[in-house]
C-alpha cells in the first residue's frame, strides 16, 4: 500500500505543478499528461473505495495526496494549509490573533495562565498568573492539551466565551464571561539597562515589526540610549520584507543587504538606508532563523554590529505563500538566499564575532535524589555528595566532599528547619521528598544569570 500511496502522492504534485488553479496546462501535451495523472488519481481511488476494508472519503483522500506529494519533496518549508490553518498560520505570522489574550502552560494535568496580554479581554476580566483553566463553555479542559482550550476560545470578535476558573492562591473556583477581540501581540520589547545601553528584544518580523522597531529604538534614544543590545535569540522568522526594511538600519545605502537566488535568476534586495546610529551588539542563538538571519547576517556583512551568543540555526531558504480559490493555500519554497557579501546561510548558519554559551544549571539537578538508606553524620558516598550539591544550589554552605560532617550536617539541619522538618542532621524519604521539590521549584523558578546578555554590554562598553 505504501507504493500505492507514493503513486497517488506523486501524480497529484504532479497535477498540481501542471495545472495549478490559477492557470491551465500551457501546451497540448501538458494537457495530455495532466489527463493522465487525473486519471491515474481517479483509478487509484476507485480502487481503495471498493476494496479496501474500510472504504475510502474522498476528502481525506485527496488531502493524503497532496500532503504526501509535497512530502515526497523532502522539503520541510513547502507545506499545504488548510483554510483554517492557512488563517492561523497568517495570524502568527502578523502577531495577531482573536481570542482572550493570555499565554498559557500545562502544569500537573492544568492548562495555567502564565501571563495575560497587556490590554486584552482576558486583562480587562481580571484573570491572573496563576489561575487554572477548568473548562471553557461547560467543556473540560482538565488533563487537556492547550491546543483544545485555543480551538475553544477562539472565533469571531465581539462573541462571548465562558471560563471556569480555579484560582488556588485563593482557594476557590468562579466562572467568567469574556468576550473575544483582536488582540495585536507586539513583536518589540525594550528598556533601558545600565550605563545608557538600551535593550530590544525583536521576537518575530510580522507586518507591523519594522514599524514597531524604529519606534522602540527612538524612545531608548529618548531615554539616553547610546548604544543597543539587539536580542534575536528566539527569532525564528517572519516576513522577509519586514527584515529587509530593519535592516536598513545597519546596512549602508546602495549595498545590497541579501540575494535571493531564484529558478529565474539571482535577485538583489538594496538598502536604502535608515541609519540608527548606535553601536549594537547582536543576540543570536540555535533559535534565531530565517528572517532573523537575514538581519543578523547584514548586520554582521557591513559590521554594523557584533554578533554575540551560538551558532544560528541556518534556514536560508525563502517561502511564497500561494492562495488556493477554496481558502487554503500552499507555502512553497521559491528561492534559497546569499547575505549582502554572498554569504550561504542555509544548513549553515552564522558563526556569532563573539561566541558565548548559555547559563545552564548542572543538569544533574534535574533527577530526584534518591537513596537507600536513611543519611546522617559519618555516611560517605556519591548519594551525600548529590544531597550537598543540591543542599549547595538552594544557597545552603556544604563540604561537596561526599562526606557527611560538620558544615553539612549544620546545612541538614537549616534546610530542615527552613521547610517544617525535624530538627535533626538525618535525611530520610520525607526529606529527600521536600528537597527534590525545592530543587525542581528553583530550577523553574530561578532568574539565571545571562551570560550572553553580559558579553554584549561588555563589547559595546568596550568600544565606549
């Protein structure tokens, strides 16, 4: 069958390349071969709907088929969207979308409002961090993926949607009607750190980023910024007119800020020039790609700026999005782009001026300590040795000898006290149980040094 299915997937990709909806076959033996390749879809189908044991729906068939084809093109950016997804996909493209407003997680089985967005719906109706999504419009959400409570949420602006909630800061469960709206999610954060650096956070090139941009750049001049941390590191993209115009900002005018290399021959994208004029320091990571590699490679091309951080994630293709006559729509690779010096960035990537590793907490921290014997003072072993080291990264002073005496029995004991234990120097299940859940709570929790983020203000303090 799953021969049968790479002929089906294929004769439909090629349909669809012979004879898109918006034009038909140019010459008579494209017409010819488009004849074919209906026929043989049709066949194929007829087929599986008499013989196979559950039938066949045409829908889902076709769709298999095209899905299919434009896998078999190994391609992972070529994709078909279906009218709703095509609508979705475009929202967060833009950074808008319609709903409620808040950013979500799932904790324990709870799906659990994080943050609601500054001035939407979920704001104004008083929704907190914290607070448990029970059920919206009487449908349980819990132990539910955040996926199904967004399908819930969403619809049309101006229609009502009731939540139940569960608020465990203050004990008790409450419904709430709130009506869904546009909510536009900008794609800018910035402020003012030490020593007139300002900072800007770019997350995403939708059609208002450019705009968005150079407005947080002329209240951080307003502010007294003389120079500018650029933080890029979880950019994955967007529009690629909207980086082009960003980077105007860096790119001299005249100098070309990428090529796109397409079947019809090699485009050439010029900078008309929008100088900022703050010495930046980039922010880049394994995240930051796509149109965000556009920017960071012109930037880096015209050293307008040094790029600090890990090595970019290398997308350095371009994507058209072509809409079909029912809604939905193919996004299909059309060209593959060269930075302003001819660089390739695709299965690349760029190599930061300043290269600097992220913060990360021993990742040992993150398994439960267990053992099989009740610790007190005298015991040696790697297990005391993973009891100090957790002891150590709750800020409590230990030995991490692997020894059990003095200064970490004294932190046994004031780790103990700290979390209603015995006041003892001996480490049991229970306790093990509480400083397991101290350690995960902190490592959630904990505002880790950026590494990275220092590097940059100490190259742009450097050239002060």
């Amino acid at each position: 069958m799953a021969g049968v299915w790479r002929t089906v997937a294929a004769t439909f990709l090629a349909l669809c390349l012979i004879a898109g909806p918006w034009s038909g076959p140019a010459h008579a033996a494209e017409a010819g071969e488009w004849a074919d390749a209906y026929a043989q879809l049709w066949s194929v189908y007829h087929v599986v709907e008499r013989a196979h044991v559950n039938g066949a729906d045409l829908d889902a068939f076709i769709e298999g088929a095209i899905q299919g084809g434009l896998e078999a093109l190994g391609d992972p950016y070529t994709e078909y969207f279906e009218p709703a997804e095509y609508k979705a996909f475009l929202e967060s493209l833009d950074g808008t979308l319609t709903g409620i407003g808040v950013y979500l997680e799932e904790v324990d089985g709870y799906i659990v409002i994080t943050q609601p967005i500054k001035g939407s719906p979920a704001a104004e109706a008083g929704l907190q961090p914290g607070d448990r999504v029970i059920a919206a419009d009487g449908v349980n959400l819990v132990g539910e993926p955040i996926e199904k409570m967004q399908r819930l949420v969403r619809g049309e602006p101006g229609t009502d949607v009731e939540l139940t909630i569960e608020r465990p800061a203050e004990g008790r469960r409450f419904n709430v009607t709130i009506t869904r709206a546009v909510i536009h999610i900008p794609q800018v954060d910035y402020r003012m750190l030490d020593g007139g650096v300002g900072y800007l956070e770019l997350s995403g090139f939708g059609d208002q980023a450019a705009e968005e941009f150079y407005a947080a750049v002329a209240a951080l001049k307003e502010a007294g910024a003389t120079s500018l941390v650029l933080d890029l590191r979880s950019n994955s993209g967007g529009w690629v007119a909207s980086a082009l115009e960003i980077a105007e900002a860096f790119v001299p005018e005249g100098e070309p800020i990428m090529y796109e290399m397409r079947k019809a021959g090699q485009w050439v994208f010029l900078s008309e020039g929008q100088p900022i004029g703050l010495p930046t320091a980039v922010l880049v990571s394994g995240f930051t790609a796509s149109a965000a590699e556009i920017l960071a490679g012109a930037i880096q091309d015209y050293e307008a700026g040094v790029l600090v951080g890990t090595q970019t994630f290398g997308k350095g293709t371009v994507q058209e999005l072509i809409e079909l006559p029912d809604g939905a729509a193919v996004k299909v690779t059309t060209a593959e782009y060269l930075t302003g010096k001819q660089r390739r960035v695709h299965g690349v990537g760029l190599t930061p001026d300043v290269v600097v590793e992220p913060y990360r907490p021993d990742p040992d921290l993150a398994t439960p300590l267990t053992s099989d014997r009740v610790l007190t003072n005298g015991h040696v072993g790697l297990d005391v040795l993973g009891l100090q080291r957790r002891l150590t990264f709750l800020g409590y002073r230990t030995d991490l000898d692997g020894y059990f005496k003095g200064q970490t029995a004294w932190a046994v004991r004031q780790f103990a006290r700290d979390n209603g234990l015995n006041d003892v120097p001996m480490v049991d299940s229970v306790y093990l149980d509480r400083l397991n859940a101290a350690v995960a709570a902190k490592l959630k929790a904990a505002d880790w040094p950026d590494l990275q983020l220092e590097a940059a203000i100490a190259q742009l303090t450097a050239k002060h």
